[in-house]
C-alpha cells in the first residue's frame, strides 16, 4: 500500500459497484486530487450474469472476468479481505492474501460487498451444495456435471449410475432458472458422445419455495419460462423445499425423495454478513441503510450501493409504494447505475458540493435457458415488450455482450460466441484443475517403502541363519 499526502478514497469490494464507482470517481477528479483505493480477496471483477453460461461452457472462465489493476489501472489495488472498520480512526483493517494483516487509512469510504449465498440450515447442504456466485463455482459446476456422465458411462452399478444422472436444483429466479436451463442444455449435447448415457437416463429437478419461476420478468413470462423448462423434461416443483440432502439423499417437502450427486443452490442472496463487523447502520435483513444520496445514514463520508446496500427506490416510492417497502432490488441494473451517481457524489463531497439522488426506473430483464431459448422483457416508458424464445436470447446476448465490461472482455466473449456458432461444444471434464499439482507430488513424494522393504528382507534372512544355527 503506498502512503500518500492527497486524501483517500477506499473502495470495499471490486464487484460491480467497486469497479464501476472507481471509473467513475476517476474520470471526474482532477489530476492527483485523491488516491483511490480498491481491496477485494480477488484480483478481478466477476460478470455474474454470464456464470450460467460459463457452467454451459459458451464462455470461457477468463473471458468472464475483468482484472481490477487493467480495468482501473489509475487506482491502486489491494488484493485482501476487509475485516472490519474503525470509523473514529478512519482505518479500515486489512488481511492480505499472505502476511499479518496491517491498516488503510481513508478519508472517504465507499462499501460495495456485495451479497453471499442465501442459505438455510439444511442437513447435508454445506457437505453437498454447490453455489452459483463466482466463477471457481461455475467452472466447478461444468466439470463435475460432466464428470458425472463420465461415472454413469463406467459404471456397471446401477445405483451409482442413476444418482450420478440426477441434478437437482434449489432455487428457480433468475440465477437457479438459467443454470438449469443451460447446464441441462450442456447434458444433452456430450450425451451424443456417450454409448450408454442418453438424455432420457437423466433427471433434471428445479424447487422453488414461491409460486413461479424468473419472478424479475414478470407472470407471464415466469410461466412460459417454466413451461418451456418442463418441455425439456425437467421436473419443476413449486411451494416447494428442501428440508435435508444429507449424503445427497435429497428430501424434498412435498415427499418427494431422490438420490442424487448434484445439488446445485441458487435460493437467493444476502447482504454479506462481514457488514456486521463494520459498526454501520444496517436494515432489518442486514443491509447498510443508505439514504437517496447512497450516503449512509449519519453520514458524510460514507457510500454504499448495490446488494449491499438499502436503497431507496425512489420511482416505486412516487407510485404510492410505502418507503419503508420500497429498496431497490439487488441486480446488476441498478448496481451499475448506482456506482455512477456514487462515483458523483464520491466527489462532489470531496469538494464540498451538494448530492444527487439515485433514482432510476426499471428497464426489464433478459434471461438466457440454454442455446437459443429465453425470455425477455423490455420496459419502455408505461410500454412492455415481452419476447420468447430464440429473439429474446438474441435480446439477453445482445445486452449482455454490450454491458460486459471492457472492451477487451466485449471483443473475447462475442468472438467467443461467433467461433462457437460453428463449432460443436466443448465437453472435456476437467475436474483435476482443482487438485493440479496431485499427480506431481505422487511422483515427487519420496518413497519409503522398499527402504523398509529392504530392511524387512534383510531381518528375515538374519533370522533364517539364526533358525538354522540353532537347529544345526
Ligand atoms: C448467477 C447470477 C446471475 C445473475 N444474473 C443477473 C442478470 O441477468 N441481471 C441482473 O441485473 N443481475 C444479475 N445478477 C445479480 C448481479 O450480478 C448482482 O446484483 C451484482 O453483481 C451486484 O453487484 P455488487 O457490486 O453489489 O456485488 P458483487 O458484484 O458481488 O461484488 C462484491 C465484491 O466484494 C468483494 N468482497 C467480498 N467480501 C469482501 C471483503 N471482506 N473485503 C473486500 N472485498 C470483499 C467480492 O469479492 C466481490 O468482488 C446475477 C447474479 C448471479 C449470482
């Protein structure tokens, strides 16, 4: 960390509001007026709507990142964890990725952590689920679903093979619907390369607790959407829980019970619990509670935004929506919107200036379920445009490839999608990525075995002269 005389802007987190707020804040300050500060345990910003497809295999786990220190290259980049804040120091203490944890003084703060996983305590989830966050998970995700078909292929149990062929997944919004859709899609197409594994082999299980899936685009395209999962043969329970998997013996609330290698959890979000460390003011579910302005409430110096955040949502608010119920919803749209107008307000406080409100009304959403199959819908003023099918996957590509950020990560992903259009899809497993240094410390490790071999032989064979010394 360099020590600097100017004052500092500390950014928590390098998501989506962490990247976007530093642009932003460095494209409006003048030459040296601050040095901006980002800390995030990774190096790189994640592109969380493209995971699904990267647990498809479209895009490669590289493409759907963006290095921090190029996409910002005027910020200076703290690889390390936030573990708590000390606001009367104004220090925020850091644990980097090696060596003892040491402080960042700030002068103006900005919280961007993001949300964690929405878990219950589910007997065997920890053991067995798999999450839907970050692209370690994705990348996971694609190779064990194949190494999956892999086992079944080799097998000559049944049972093994059969719970190796069944995929269930918790959580039907945006993030569990789209890796359903995607990863069922991935299935289908390395069953061609298999002899004894067909699509009708395996089962596909999609619960939700709520009434509907993809609830972000509306009734009817949440019930298209689910009609057309069903059409490809998966199962889709609503009202529905899952009360145990313990060893992957999945119970579900409605009595079902399957046995099955692959639980995939997508049951929503929650502020990241590491806020509770902070001493900042948080909402009933745990979110720093901020004002219009994204500043915390009590305070001058501090913004927050995105999951996160309590926002207000100030459209729904003017259309009669009572404010203690109306926060912005956590989703990349207002994330990114709002880490612009917090990057103004960043500095026009450093300037002594007055603050903008955020208020920003819902465009819609798109939803990609595999190759060629979505829904869209688009909002335009008291208009709604709702696209099925093959247009409103052009719809979700076409948003997602422009919003991705950089244009170095736009040009790879669309290449990326172009090179596969003719192309088979790739379906190589490749789950010892994760353990890649196994095969060389079997071969390096050094090898007791024929010392104590040799010692042994070397024992029997004194004993044998002493047996035959005695006999004689
Ligand atoms: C699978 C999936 C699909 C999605 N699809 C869509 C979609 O189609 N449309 C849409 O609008 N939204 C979508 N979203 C939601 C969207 O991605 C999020 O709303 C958005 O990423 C929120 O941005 P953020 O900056 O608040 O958090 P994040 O982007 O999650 O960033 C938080 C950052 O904080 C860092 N961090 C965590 N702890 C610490 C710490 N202690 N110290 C420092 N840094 C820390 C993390 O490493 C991370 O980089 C999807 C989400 C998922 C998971």
């Amino acid at each position: 960390m360099s020590t600097t005389e100017r004052p500092r802007i500390l950014i928590v987190g390098g998501g989506y509001v962490g990247l976007y707020a530093a642009r932003r804040i460095l494209k409006k300050m003048r030459y040296a007026e601050a040095t901006v500060t980002v800390v995030d345990p990774r190096s790189y910003m994640t592109y969380q709507p493209f995971l699904p497809e990267t647990a498809a295999g479209s895009i490669s786990p590289r493409n759907v990142v963006v290095p921090l220190r190029r996409a910002v290259p005027g910020a200076e980049i703290l690889t390390g964890r936030v573990t708590s804040i000390d606001q009367d120091r104004k220090v925020a203490a850091v644990s980097p990725l090696v060596g003892e944890a040491y402080e960042v003084p700030f002068d103006y703060l900005v919280i961007a952590l993001g949300a964690v996983s929405r878990t219950f305590p589910t007997p065997g989830l920890a053991e067995q689920g798999i999450g839907m966050k970050g692209v370690e998970e994705a990348i996971g995700l694609r190779n064990h679903v194949l190494e999956q078909l892999d086992k079944a292929e080799s097998t000559t149990d049944e049972e093994i093979r059969r719970k190796a062929l069944t995929f269930v997944f918790v959580g039907g919004g945006f993030a569990g619907a789209e890796t359903i859709g995607e990863v069922e899609d991935l299935a289908r197409d390395a069953a061609k390369f298999y002899k004894n594994v067909k699509r009708e082999d395996m089962r596909f299980v999609l619960v939700d607790a709520a009434d509907k899936v993809l609830p972000e685009v509306g009734p009817e395209l949440g019930t298209y959407g689910r009609k057309h999962l069903e059409s490809r043969g998966i199962e889709v329970y609503l009202k529905t829980t899952m009360p145990s998997c313990v060893d992957g013996h999945v119970v579900l609330s409605n009595g079902l019970e399957v046995d099955a290698n692959t639980i995939v959890w997508t049951a929503g979000v929650k502020p990241n619990p590491a806020l509770a460390r902070f001493g900042l003011p948080l909402g009933p579910r745990g979110h720093v509670d901020t004002q219009s302005t994204l500043q915390v409430q009590g305070s001058d110096y501090i913004w927050a935004a995105g999951d996160n955040a309590q926002v207000p949502d100030l459209v729904a608010i003017k259309n009669g929506t009572p404010a203690e119920r109306a926060w912005c919803p956590p989703n990349a749209q207002h994330a990114m919107r709002q880490a612009k107008v917090l990057g103004d307000n960043v500095v026009s406080g450093m300037r002594g200036f007055p603050q903008g409100d955020y208020k920003h009304s819902n465009k819609g959403a798109v939803a990609g379920l595999g190759l060629h199959k979505g829904v869209a819908m688009i909002v335009m003023g008291k208009m709604k445009i709702k696209l099925k099918g093959r247009l409103a996957w052009y719809m979700h590509r076409g948003y997602h490839g422009l919003a991705m950020p950089t244009w170095n990560r736009k040009v790879r992903v669309i290449a990326e999608w172009t090179i596969n259009m003719f192309q088979k899809r790739d379906i190589t497993a490749l789950g010892a990525l994760e353990t890649p240094r196994e095969e060389f410390y079997e071969a390096a490790k050094p090898a007791p075995a024929p010392a104590k071999a040799e010692a042994k032989t070397e024992e029997k064979v004194e004993k044998k002269v002493e047996e035959k010394a005695k006999a004689s």
